[in-house]
C-alpha cells in the first residue's frame, strides 16, 4: 500500500515545493527594492493608494448636485447658483493649500523632522474629507438644504483637494526620475478607478434608490473608503527634504514672492510685457513658457474633463432616454468598458515609458515617442469623438464603442502630463542661483487651480445651459401621491410608478436639450482636446534642455558620474533637429579671453540665424581627444 503511493507522495512533495518557490518568487519581487528610489513594488503600490480616498470623495462630490436636483427635488436655478459659487471657490482653495503646506504651517503640531512636509496634511485631512463626504447625502429639507450642500461640498473638497497636493508634492520628491513616476502613475490609476468606483457606485444606486433609510445605510460604506488613504501617511513622511523654504532670506534682500503670496505663481506665468505694464518697470523675468504652456494645457484638459463627467448622465438619460434601471446598467457597463481598456492601456505604457534610464538616454528617445504619442492619441480621439457622438445616431452600442476608443486614445497622456509637471517643478527647485527652492506646493496648486477654475467655470455654465435648453425636472419620489392616481394603475407598485413618471418627464424634455447635449460632447469636447494636443506639443522643456535638467537632478542627488553621458548608445544623436553642424574645435591651449571671446563670437553667430537652433558644448574625453582636452561646439 505504502509502496503504491509512494510515488504519489513524492509527486505532491515536488508540486508543493514548486509552488513554494514560486510564492518566495513572486514575495522577492513585491518586496525587493527597486530603482533609485530604494522602494519596491509593494512600497510604491501603496503610496499610490493613497489617492484611492480623495477619488472616492470627489465621485461623491461630483455626483451630488446631480442627486440632490434629481432626487431631492431642489430648484435648478437656485442649485445652480449655489453650484457656481462654490464651484468658483475651489481654485482658490488650491493656491491656498499649496501656499500653506510649503509655510509647513503644521510643523508646531507634526514636526517636518519626523513626520515630513506632506505626512501630516494627507492625515489631518484625509479624516476631514472622509467626514464631509460621509454625510453629504443626508442633507435636511427646506432650503437648509442649499446651505448643507454648500458646507460639505467645499469641506470635502478642501481636505481631498489637500490630499492630492501633498502626494504630487511628496511623488516629485520621493521618486526623483520620469521612469519611477511614470511607473507609480500606472499604479495610481488603478488607485483612482478604485477610488473613482467606490464613489461612483454610491451615486448610482442612488440614482435608482434614494430613500433615507438607504442613504444613511451607505454613510457605513463611505466613512471608511474615505479613510483608506491614510495608510500611505509612513510613506509620506520620507518627503521632507528641505534645504530653503520660500519664505526664508538672507537678511536685507526682500523675498520676490513678498506681498504676493500664493498668486506668485500665476505672476510670473502672465506675460513679460503684460508684467511690465502693470508693475511700470522693466525689471521683469523672461517668460516662463513651460509654466504657460503647462497653465494653459491644465486648464483646457480641466474643460474637457468636466463636459464628459457633467453631460454624460445628461446624454444617457435624455439622449437615450433610458431610466431607472436600465439607464444604471448602462452606466455600469460603459463605466466597465472604459475601466477594463484603461487596466490593460495603463499596464502596456507602463511596462513601455516605465523602462530605461534618464540620466543614460541622452538622445531622448523615450521623451519623444511618448510627447509623440499623446499628441497624436488627442487629435485621433478628437476626431472619433465629433464622428460618434456629433454624427452617428446615438445608441447604446456606440456609446460603449466611443468609451473604449476614448480610453485608448487618452490612456497614454497622464503618463507624459505627470511626467511634466514633474520637469517644471525640478526646473524650479533647480533654478535659484545656487539655492534650492522649496515651493512644490504653490507651483501644483497653481496647475490644479488653473484646472480646478476650467471645472468650474464650464461646469457652472454648462449647468445653466441646461436651463436655458429647457431642462424640466420633478421629485417623483417626493410628489408620489400627487400623480400616482393620475399616472399608474392600482396594479403597479410605488417603484414603478416613479419609474413611469420619470419616464414622463424624459419624454416632455425638449430638442433644444437633446442638442445641446450633444454639442457639447461632440463638438465643445473635441475643441478642448486640440487646445491640449497644441499646449502638449509647444511645451519646452524637451530634448537637450530635459537631458541637462536630468543631469541636474543627479547632480543634486549626488548621483552624478562623469561617464553618464558617454555610456549612452547614441550620444551623437542628442541633437534633434533635421540638421547638424559643427562649428569648430577649442583648445585650451588659447589664453583664457581668447577663449571666452570665441565663444562669445559664435554664440552670437548663431543667434542670427534663421530659424530654430540649438547649440551645445561637448568636452571631449582625454583618450577620444588623442591627448588634450577639447571643447567640441
């Protein structure tokens, strides 16, 4: 007997050792460190969590004046107004919060040495976002309710909104090179699906059920979600490196940003002759175009942002007219395409932009396949968009089609946008005559506000548009007694009646709705995504000027190797114009102001030149020079 099953105990010894070796396997790779951050997958994993609750919370925020016109019976014009001043006040909330977290106001409390600059703001305001979502859904009746939602709207934003800053301030420190952001960012989109879903989910069973006893149900469900994030709070806390802080000066040289503030930012991205204008002198900076470019793309991609996520529920509801249940599986199920194409996108441009090194890719290639890629992805999805919403006859079966299109084509641009307000903030850390600038805060803030003002501007006036087109609603729910015998037989339940009277309601809206709709997805839409795929293309820091802020970087990290640029494979191809010339070889040998003269001179050669240039200094290898060292223009 013994003998007989022998073989099949040893058999099973083998399986189980292999799949032993396989989970050691699988355990050495989540938690062995990797790239120069020193933090391995699962470490990484978890600091991109970390957005999972702020997600949560704007899914809430975003959805409720949807609720509480639809459900809660509230006056749209009167909602709309409520909407627009609070909506207006998130800008500002932006600069605000990065202005205080780079004055590390929280220090006495939470001190910078062991808690970090960002640690304490993702805590104290996570469990304040967490809060003020939990118990937005339960608002009183009458017009208190216009107040309630304004309180908890502005409060949860305030504290997701804080949440978000202090990570991109804490990524741009802990994760130093576009290879480990852009690798975190595919990792922070699953985070925000999640998040996005948690949230989402509450809002359309809400759409279906709004009753009281089911909205106090889900503050069970929303409380915890919210605080997911704080688990990512031992992580933040490595992002306190501070060398000068943006408030402190060497004594009798007054601070350039005194006086102004947290507006300094969006100063210096105005205009230089628009600067001089207003401050009569000409002792002004030259502009800073990526600044611009970066302000500009923001608030565009914020545009667009906000007309899908505000005329979506809007298209589905009374361009197809569909209701109740039927309108929530499609919303799940566009939801659904979108989120699965999104998962398998992300993972592919993550394993492509995600490898490789920066500080040995000289030539840039990697740079300019993805700048490549996105500008075109826009213009494509551009142009799909105005075919399947603007042309084609609406249905579901497009719908789901245009959503996984619109993924695909916009999966790969988050990569590149994080990856350059990334380079702009380096830029300006790394820009301060010697001193490093420690103004991470002010600088996100000022590109969420510039995103955050597009919001809500259009969002504002598209849900006032929505009232001009002739937007007709009614609390069915509410005004149950009022038509349940003029509308449905004593055969039908309460739920049914409401679906019945909803559907009355689709059906009285009129055409002028049904095209605005329409034009805003179809057309205004597609505008906002060419405004992006130019400010994309313009924007500067790129090619030699991204390699020496990358070295820069290293430099200041004491990473720098003098060999770096000369391991790269295609050195000689840094230049990326359609031509090269080689102006001519420097020896030291010359006399200090011959040599400076000579340069002088042929900087000022090429700079009448036509057209656009580049010129670069090369010095040479001892071995590669035969002997002496060279400077190579």
């Amino acid at each position: 007997f013994w003998l007989k099953w022998c073989p099949v105990a040893a058999m099973t010894a083998e399986v189980a050792d292999a799949q032993d070796g396989c989970m050691s396997r699988v355990t050495s790779r989540l938690l062995q460190p990797s790239g120069r951050s020193g933090h391995s997958l699962f470490r990484k994993a978890r600091f991109a969590l970390s957005l999972s609750s702020p997600y949560t919370v704007f899914g809430l925020v975003s959805s409720a004046k949807d609720i509480y016109l639809e459900k809660f019976g509230l006056d749209a014009t009167v909602l709309g107004g409520v909407y627009t001043v609070v909506t207006l006040c998130a800008p500002l909330q932006e600069i605000i919060i990065g202005r205080l977290q780079d004055k590390e106001i929280l220090a006495p409390f939470f001190p910078v040495k062991s808690w970090g600059r960002r640690a304490p703001w993702l805590l104290t305001h996570g469990i304040l976002a967490a809060l003020a979502a939990s118990v937005l859904y339960l608002p009183p009746s009458g017009d208190m309710a216009y107040v309630y939602y304004a309180s908890l709207h502005m409060a949860a934003m305030w504290g997701a909104c804080a949440c978000c800053i202090a990570f991109e301030s804490a990524r741009q420190e802990i994760y130093p090179y576009k290879e480990e952001r852009i690798f975190v960012e595919g990792l922070c989109k699953y985070a925000c699906m999640v998040g996005g879903g948690a949230g989402g989910l509450v809002a359309l069973v809400f759409t279906v059920n709004a009753t009281w006893q089911v909205r106090l149900a889900f503050t069970l469900y929303i409380f915890p979600m919210a605080l997911l994030s704080l688990e990512a709070v031992p992580i933040f806390r490595e992002a306190r490196g501070r060398q000068k802080s943006v408030d402190e000066v060497e004594p009798g040289k007054p601070h350039e940003s005194e006086g102004m503030g947290a507006l300094v930012i969006l100063w210096e991205a105005l205009p230089r002759r628009l600067r001089m204008l207003l401050r009569w002198s000409s002792e002004e900076r030259e502009d800073n175009r990526a600044l611009q470019h970066l302000l500009a793309l923001k608030f565009w991609n914020g545009a667009y942002g906000v007309v899908l996520s505000s005329m979506l529920l809007y298209y589905v509801t009374y361009v197809l007219k569909l209701s109740s249940t039927s309108r929530a599986l499609v919303i799940m199920a566009a939801g659904s395409v979108a989120g699965c194409t999104e998962t398998v996108m992300s993972f592919f441009f993550m394993r492509i932009f995600s490898s490789g090194d920066s500080l040995k890719d000289v030539c840039g290639k990697s740079d300019r396949k993805l700048l490549s890629l996105v500008v075109t992805s826009r213009l494509v999805n551009a142009a799909l968009t105005i075919l399947l919403i603007g042309v084609v006859e609406p249905s579901v079966p497009v719908l789901l089609i245009w959503a996984a299109l619109c993924r695909i084509c916009l999966s790969s641009f988050s990569f590149w946008r994080i990856s350059a307000q990334c380079w702009l903030v380096d830029e300006d850390c790394l820009g301060g005559g010697g001193q490093r600038k420690v103004r991470e805060g002010m600088i996100f803030g000022a590109l969420s506000f510039s995103e955050k003002l597009a919001a809500a501007v259009f969002s504002s006036l598209i849900f006032l548009g929505l009232g001009i087109a002739g937007l007709k609603t009614e609390n069915c729910e509410s005004s149950y007694e009022s038509y349940a015998d003029l509308l449905c037989s004593k055969e039908l339940s309460q739920s049914e009646c409401i679906d019945v009277c909803f559907n009355n309601v689709i059906q009285s809206q009129p055409s002028s709705l049904r095209i605005y709709v329409k034009l805003m997805i179809g057309c205004f839409a597609p505008f906002c995504e060419l405004l992006v795929a130019y400010h994309t293309r313009c924007f500067p820091i790129k090619g030699s000027r991204l390699r020496k802020l990358c070295l820069s970087v290293a430099a200041e990290r004491g990473e720098s190797d003098g060999e770096l640029c000369m391991e790269a494979q295609c050195s000689d191809d840094a230049h990326v114009g359609a031509s090269q010339v080689v102006i001519g070889m420097l020896d030291l040998d010359h006399s200090a102001g011959d040599f400076a003269a000579r340069i002088v001179h042929t900087q000022s050669m090429v700079s009448g030149w036509k057209g656009s240039k580049s010129v670069s200094v090369m010095w040479l290898r001892e071995k590669d020079a035969k002997g002496s060292t060279s400077l190579q223009l």
